[in-house]
C-alpha cells in the first residue's frame, strides 16, 4: 500500500509540477499574446491614420478639380459609348440653358444643328479610325432658346487599360454599343472641351463682308469713271449693288424739276422678278406724302414688313408684291432730287447694320455720279452758250502780245476802229491807231501783264464824231492779254439823260422829305400830349374800367402813329435809308404784345387768336424788333381785317442751319377770311393797292400795309410768300433766313423784366420844349421825388438856365422859334463847363437826313411821343440810379398775418402744392400758353379758398390781374415766382 501511496504522492507531485510550468507557460503566453495584440492594435490604428490621410487629400484633389471644371469659361462633359451625355460642368447649363439634370442622358449631337451632325460624326469617326486620340473641330451647336453658337471642340478618346491602342475600333454617338478589341483594350468614354468662338468668327465674317463691300464699292466708283456713258454705268451700279445685295429689285427714281413727280428711270431685276420701270413713270408725290416726309425727316423709307408702312405707300407697294423695302435718299447740295431703293418679293428680309451703311454709301456715290454728270453737261451747255455769247455780242475781241502785234481778232462790226485788223498785211494796233493811243495801249498791257487785269476808257474821233470806248484787259500769259472794247458812245449819252433825270427825282424827294417831316412833326407833337397823359394817368387811377379807356386810347393812339409810321417807312424803304438794328428779341413776348394790341378788334369780332412758338425758337434772336413787331403788326392787322369769323394762327418755328448759332425762322399768319383770288394775289404787295372787287369803304386801309412788309423783309434777309383760297381764308408765310441766336444771361434777362425797380438818386433835369404840355408828360412820365425839374420854353431860355443852375441831364426839343435846338445844344456842346452834360433830343421828326445829325450831335435821341420804358431806359444810362432792395420789396407780403386754420393747414398745403400742382407748373412756366396758366391759376386760387390761405390768395390775384391785362413780362415773372411761394410757406411752417 506504501508503495503504492508512494507512487501516488510522486504521480501527484508530478502532475503539480507540470502543472506549475504549464501555468507558467501560459502565463508566458499570454503576455506574448497580449504585447502582439497591442503591436496590431498600435498598426492598425497607423494604417486608419494612413487611410483617414490619404482618403482627406483625394477628397481635396477632388474639390480642386470639381473647382477648375466648374470654374472654367468653357464647356466640358463626358459622352458614353451610346453618345449619351454623362457628366457636364456648370459653365455647360449655363451656356446652353438647362440645368445639368437636363442636359445628362441627351446625345450629345442632339446639340448640334441637323445640317451640320452627319458632317461633324463623319469627322470625328475618322480621327478615331487614324488612331488620333485628341482632335480639334469648330462646330455649331444650338442653346435651349434656339441661339446658335459656334465653339472649338477638343475630343479626347479615354480608355480603363490600353496596351494595343492601335487595334481599337468603335462606332461613335450610339450607332451601335458594340465594341471591338483586344483582351488589353477597354475603350469606354469620351471627354469633349468647348470653347466659345462666336464672337471671333462673327468678327471675321464681319471683316469679310467689310472687305467684300469695300471691293463693290471700289468696283462701282471704278465703273462711273469709266469711257462709258453716264447711262450705262448708271445700269452698271445698280446690277452691281443688285447682284452683291440678292435683293429682289434694285431702282434709281429722279425728282422732276418742281420737285412734285418722280419717275423710275433705271432698273435691275433678280431672275423670276417682273420689271416695274413702265408702270411707274411722273407718279405724284402727293399719292404717296409719307414717302417725302420719311425721306426728308428721317432720311430712309425702311420696312422688314411693308404692312407696318403708311396706308398710302403699301397703296403702291403691295400691288409689286414687295415685303419688305429700303429706300435712300439721292442728295446733291441738301436736297433731295430723287432716291435709290432695294426691293425683297420672296421674303422678309432684316438688314443688318453693315448692309444699311453699303447702301447708305452706294446711294452717297451714285448722287455724287449724278451731280457730276450735271456738272459736266452744264459745262458742255456753259461752253455752248459762252461760244454763242461771244459769237453776238457786238464787243471787239482782240488777243495781244506785249508790243501790241495781233494774235487774234474777231468783230462783228464792219467799220470799227479796228477793222484794219481784218487786212492781212495789217497785224499791230500801231498800224490802225493814234500814236498816242497805241502807245496807251502798250502800257494798259504791261499793266495788265503786272496786276492780272486793267481797264482803261478813250475816246476817238470816228465816223465824223467823237465816240467813246471802254477797253478791259485780262492776263492771259506771261506776255498775252486778251483785251475787249465796247463802244459805249450811246451809253455816255443815255448816262447824261439820267443825271439829269436824277438830279429831278433827288428835288422830289427832298421835297416829299420835307413834307412828310412837317407832317409828322404837326401830329406828332399833339399825340405826344395824348398818349403821354394816358400813359400816365394809366399808371396812376386804381379803376379797372378807367384803366380799359385809357388803354383804348393809348390802342387808338398807336394805331395812329403807326398809320404815320407806314407812310414815312414807304418813304424810307423807296428812298433806301431805311436802317435796321439788331438786338436780342424774345420772339414769343413780341407774338403776344400782338395779340394784345388788337384784343378789342378779336373781342368785336368775335374772332379767336391762337399763338404757338414751337420749342425750337431760341429764348432770344438777334432781331429787329420794331421792324419785326411792324411785320407782324402788318399781317395779323390785315387778316382781321378781312376775316368776319373763324380764327387767326400765328406760328413759329426754327429750322437749324449749317451754322449752329443761326436758325432759319419761319412765321405763319393763318386766317379764315374772305381769301385771295389766284390772280391777284401778286397785286397785294403793291402799294395804295387792293385785290379788285372788294369794299374799299367795307375794308378800311391804304393798302400800305403788305407792300411795307416786303421791304422790311429784304432788308432783314427775309421772304414772303402766300397761299389763298377765296371764301376759305389765307395763309401768309415769312422766312427770315439765317437769324443769329443770342445768348442772354439770366441776370440781364432778369434786368431787363425789372424796367421800374429802380429810383433816381437826387438829380437835375432841363426840359426845354415851347410848348408846354410836352414839358408836362415829361415829368408825368419821369415823377421821382427826388427829381428837381427846370423847364426852358426856348434855346436862349435853356442857356440862361443853365448858367444859374447846370442840370445832370437835358431833353431838348429839336424846332422851336428863335435859338431851335440844335443851336442850343452846339453852344452846350463848345462850353467846357457844359460838354460833359447829356442832352437828348426830343422831337417828332424822324426823317434819316435829320436823324444822321441828331446821332452827331446828340447823346441819344427820344422820338415823340414818348413812352415810359424809352424815358427810364435813357435815365438809366445817364444818370445814377438805386436799385429798389428785394428786400424792402418783401416787407409787405412778409407782415401777413397767417389764420389759425391756414398755419394749422401749412403741412397739407406745402405737400398739396408740390404733389398736386408743381408738376403742372413745369409745364407752364416756359411756354406762357395763357389758357393754360388760366387753368392753373384758376385751380390754385380755389385750392388757396378751400385752404384758407391768404398768402396763396394774393399770389393768384396778382397773377390773374397780369392774365386780364396781357401783360406778358408781368406774366412770366409772376409764374417764375411760384416756387418762392412754396418756399415761403415753409418758411412759416419751420
């Protein structure tokens, strides 16, 4: 049992210490296998790393190409084997108008135009057959609006591997899908690049058409200064322009010489186009008014489709079967003798702007042909009749050497002093004249050979007579002259006759001078105390009746005068002395004191006067305006006068001229009266003359009128002309060429409005007239407080006052008994302590002998009767005067009291004003239409009421009294003032 227990416990012992070294190996074990577990632990957390990296920077690849595809101007997508469109960068929807979604899965010759894929598939399959991997073609391709672009495509053939690359064979843009290739070629896609060349091509296309029109245009100006006739070239350019063009129908129209016919004079027609040349032949350009006014105003008739034309063009054009039409105008020195024109039958057609100028420099060079062509037949007809000329006039025409030998000879008199020459023996003038005249000659043609021409006159004793010559001389050569002598013995003879008759007719007229003189002088000094009280008393009296007599008398007192006026302006204008002065005008005031001038006779007569000044009137003109205000005067006095109803227009307008500082001015004086018979019309321009079968007791007048209106007229560069229907009225339109424009300052305009905001700083004035009542207006008419007047009946009166008292200025009347006053003002005038003083002569005679010494003698000259502004204006120069403070002015309209309710109403009424009637106000302000500025100030003063504003009550009063009394200055300054209003408001309300 022992030994049994024995090999037990050794069994046991055993097994305990195998167990030890197993635990212990496992014990070894584990920790190896935890320290691998932490190695593969540690590598694997590398290789996450590595990946995480690696993975972080093809994320950034990516983005920067992903950035450089959709940044890029051009287009670039991948095509499948089926051609279908797998990817495709932004800059491609943009371009093509679809979003990207859209564009992928179509073909991608869905893209191109369908005349043009068979070509562009054709190519690029044979690029791909030749082993080109890259390849390069312009091609077009159609956006989602329909737009064409053409673009520069590089396609580039991608393959997965491709070790036998010349062995790959595919049939492009899904064909079919098949693909045929080696083990080691996997042909699969295919990358397209667009760039957009639209642009560029446009722009060599554009200068190929240029070159191609600089070539016709070379080629028609090379055939117009060919042998050929004009005619034949003329055909010749307009096949030339016909065929470059494709158009239907080229024509050239010439104008007939009045300017009212146009024929069709040359023609080319397309093949299966009918000729239109026999049917339209001196067709009347009043059948067709919109074709002038387009070819005048806007210088083309111009159409894609003829139904957008005038009624009365397509009336002519339809039946031609025309659609769509171009038309230039032939021009030769500004105006319009005919026009070119290119017709289109099969379709619409839109010219592009480089086919308008060709045509437009076609149509310059064919008018420039034609004008030469004028040019060289007036030549060959001027040289015809200059040979015809000198073949009849009954002048000597020598040619002549510098020692007097005879070149040539012609005369068609037989027996002249020269007829010698004709001998054959005979060629020198020594042989047939004096030597003293032979020796003159000689001379007057070294003179001529020196200064380029000379003239001399002798006389000869011919035919048992002393007859007179006339002998010019022109430089032919350095040493030939060609001389002309006239026999002007009959001449000096009808010369004496009509020295004689001169000096006659210059006694009559002196005489007829001196009447008309006294006559002026007797009415108008009497009319001086007339209008110069009412002026005054005008002025002065508060009743607005009263107001409206005096203002007929001062009306019915400048009719008066004017009826002088004309009688000595007849005078002035047959005599020629008649001066013209030209100063700034505003031609709308001058239109309007018109108009009230004559408001009674408009208002008797019922008779309604309408008056517009187009925009293109400049503000100012230089103009005569006395003379202007007569012509105008003139015709509105005589279409009243002829007119029982209806209305007067007066218009005006300004055309521009080749000056931009000048204007051609046109003014129409429109009636509705009795009209002029056709054959009379030219006899209203006559003077003391009437159209015949009229009333001369019915229609008033000494037919002075419209003959004084065409003598002003020449002198002011002017022309009338007149059209007339009977019992339908007449129209009377003047021209006034070449009128200055001119450039006034707002401060001297406003200057000018401001005549009486002045006073006269303590003065002295002298006026010396023998009658009293003259002296009176004066000082009515001057009436300062600080004015000490001096009053002298005579010259010696005036001087002996002057020597007590000198004066700051003196009014001289010019015929007074004794010492008159040319007299006294020569003796002002030679005093030293005098000469500085300004005298003004003050009288009623206004003839030009007169008037030329008065401007000697006197400072300025004031013709009776006088009238406020011209007194002030003289005033105003001489004399030192204060200027009334704008201020002081205000004084008044700023002390208003303002109601509860208007202060309470300010806000709304500024805000009403700028809103509701500041608009209107624009509007108004320049054209000074006065039913309009009625309207306006009609709304306003009901405005001003509902508001209670009083403020805004008194502006509108002010404005409607200078409404009722037409004053035009008063008018505009009022109206001009309506912003101030507004602001002054606001000047409240802050």
């Amino acid at each position: 049992m022992s030994k049994e227990t024995d090999l037990l416990i050794r069994k046991i012992e055993r097994e305990k210490q195998a167990r030890k070294q197993a635990e212990k190996l496992l014990e070894e074990k584990s920790l190896e296998l935890y320290e691998s577990n932490q190695k593969l632990k540690k590598l694997n957390n590398n290789l996450e790393y590595l990946v995480e990296e690696r993975t972080r920077k093809l994320r950034e690849t990516e983005q920067e190409y992903f950035t450089l595809v959709e940044s890029i101007t051009d287009i670039i997508c991948k095509v499948n084997l089926r051609g279908e469109v797998v990817f495709v960068n932004q800059i491609a929807s943009t371009i093509m108008g679809q979003s990207k979604e859209e564009l992928i899965g179509q073909n991608v010759l869905s893209f191109i135009p369908s005349e043009y894929r068979s070509k562009v598939f054709k190519y690029f399959a044979r690029q791909f057959f030749q082993n080109k991997c890259i390849s390069y073609y312009d091609l077009p391709i159609k956006t989602n609006q329909n737009n064409v672009l053409w673009v520069r495509v590089n396609v580039q053939f991608t393959e997965d591997k491709c070790q036998e690359c010349d062995l790959k064979r595919c049939f492009l843009a899904g064909l079919t899908e098949e693909v045929v290739s080696s083990n080691n070629c996997h042909f699969n896609e295919i990358i397209v690049v667009a760039h957009n060349i639209t642009e560029r091509r446009n722009n060599e296309l554009e200068i190929a058409r240029n070159l191609r029109q600089q070539e016709i245009l070379t080629e028609i100006s090379v055939n117009y200064n060919s042998i050929a006739d004009f005619e034949s070239n003329t055909k010749e350019a307009v096949r030339i322009i016909g065929q470059h063009t494709g158009v239907s129908r080229v024509y050239v129209f010439e104008d007939s010489t009045d300017g009212l016919l146009t024929s069709n004079t040359y023609e080319w027609c397309n093949d299966g186009i009918a000729p239109q040349i026999k049917d339209l032949q001196n067709i009347p350009y009043e059948m067709i008014p919109s074709w002038k006014r387009l070819l005048n105003e806007e210088g083309i008739v111009y159409s894609e489709k003829i139904e957008e034309l005038p009624e009365d063009i397509r009336a002519i054009l339809e039946p031609q079967a025309i659609k769509s039409i171009i038309v230039l105008p032939l021009i030769e020195s500004g105006n319009i003798f005919g026009f070119i024109g290119f017709d289109e039958c099969d379709s619409n057609h839109k010219w592009s702007k480089s086919e308008l100028e060709l045509l437009r420099t076609v149509s310059s060079t064919i008018s420039t042909a034609f004008l030469r062509n004028r040019i060289q037949t007036d030549l060959v007809l001027s040289e015809k009749e200059n040979r015809g000329i000198i073949d009849s006039i009954p002048d000597e025409i020598l040619r002549l050497n510098r020692e007097g030998q005879v070149i040539s000879f012609k005369s068609r008199c037989e027996d002249s002093i020269f007829a010698k020459l004709n001998r054959p023996d005979v060629n020198s003038i020594v042989d047939v004249l004096s030597e003293d005249l032979s020796n003159s000659f000689i001379s007057s043609i070294e003179e001529c050979i020196v200064k380029g021409d000379f003239e001399f006159n002798f006389s000869s004793f011919h035919h048992h007579e002393m007859q007179y010559f006339e002998a010019r001389f022109a430089k032919l050569k350095s040493s030939e002259v060609l001389v002309i002598v006239r026999n002007v013995t009959e001449l000096k003879a009808k010369e004496k006759q009509l020295n004689i008759a001169k000096n006659k007719a210059e006694q009559a007229s002196k005489a007829k001078s001196e009447f008309l003189a006294n006559v002026s002088h007797e009415i108008r000094t009497p009319m001086n105390a007339i209008l110069g009280f009412s002026e005054w008393l005008h002025t002065n009296v508060e009743n607005q009746q009263h107001k409206n007599y005096l203002h007929t008398i001062m009306t019915s007192g400048r009719n008066l005068l004017a009826l002088i006026n004309d009688i000595l302006d007849l005078s002035k204008i047959e005599s020629g002395k008649m001066n013209i002065e030209l100063e700034p005008m505003q031609c709308k005031i001058v239109i309007n004191q018109i108009k009230q001038v004559f408001k009674q006779k408009l208002e008797a007569n019922n008779l309604a006067f309408n008056i517009s000044v187009d925009h293109s009137v400049p503000h100012y003109i230089y103009m005569d305006e006395v003379r202007f205000y007569q012509i105008l005067f003139n015709l509105v006095g005589n279409a009243i006068k002829f007119t029982s109803k209806g209305y007067i227009h007066v218009s005006a307008s300004a055309v521009k001229t080749s000056d931009p500082n000048s204007i051609n001015l046109i003014l129409n004086v429109e009636d509705t009266g009795i009209g002029i018979k056709e054959d009379q019309q030219e006899n209203v321009f006559k003077a003391f003359t009437q159209q015949s079968g009229q009333s001369n007791r019915y229609y008033e007048g000494t037919g002075l009128g419209l003959t004084i209106v065409g003598g002003l007229l020449k002198k002011l560069n002017g022309e009338i002309s007149l059209k007339s229907e009977v019992g339908r009225g007449s129209k009377f339109t003047i021209k006034f060429k070449d009128v200055k424009i001119a450039e006034v300052s707002a401060e001297e305009d406003q200057k000018a409005k401001e005549l009486n905001d002045f006073v006269l700083e303590p003065c002295k004035i002298l006026i010396v007239d023998d009658l009293k009542f003259n002296i009176l207006v004066l000082k009515r008419i001057i009436e300062f407080d600080n004015v000490t007047f001096l009053e002298a009946e005579s010259g010696e009166k005036a001087i002996e006052i002057m020597e007590m008292e000198p004066p700051d200025i003196v009014f001289m009347d010019i015929r007074m008994p004794g010492m008159n006053g040319y007299d006294a003002t020569e003796v002002i005038r030679n005093n030293p302590d005098w000469n500085h003083i300004p005298v003004v002569a003050f009288t009623a005679s206004i003839m030009n002998d007169e008037l030329e010494r008065i401007y000697k003698l006197f400072d300025e000259y004031l013709q009776k009767p006088v009238f406020r502004k011209d007194v002030f204006a003289v005033l105003k120069k001489f004399l030192k005067i204060k200027y009334l403070n704008a201020e002081n002015a205000q004084v008044i309209e700023n002390e208003v009291k303002l109601s509860g309710d208007c202060i309470a109403n300010l806000p709304e009424i500024i805000d009403g004003l700028e809103n509701g009637f500041l608009d209107d106000w624009k509007k108004i302000k320049n054209d000074l239409i006065i039913y309009e500025i009625e309207d306006f100030s009609k709304k306003l003063s009901d405005f001003a009421f509902k508001k209670s504003c009083v403020i805004l009550d008194n502006y509108c009063k002010e404005l409607d009294l200078a409404i009722q009394s037409f004053d035009i200055e008063l008018i505009e300054k009022h109206i001009g003032e309506f912003e101030t209003v507004i602001a002054k408001l606001k000047v409240y309300l802050e």
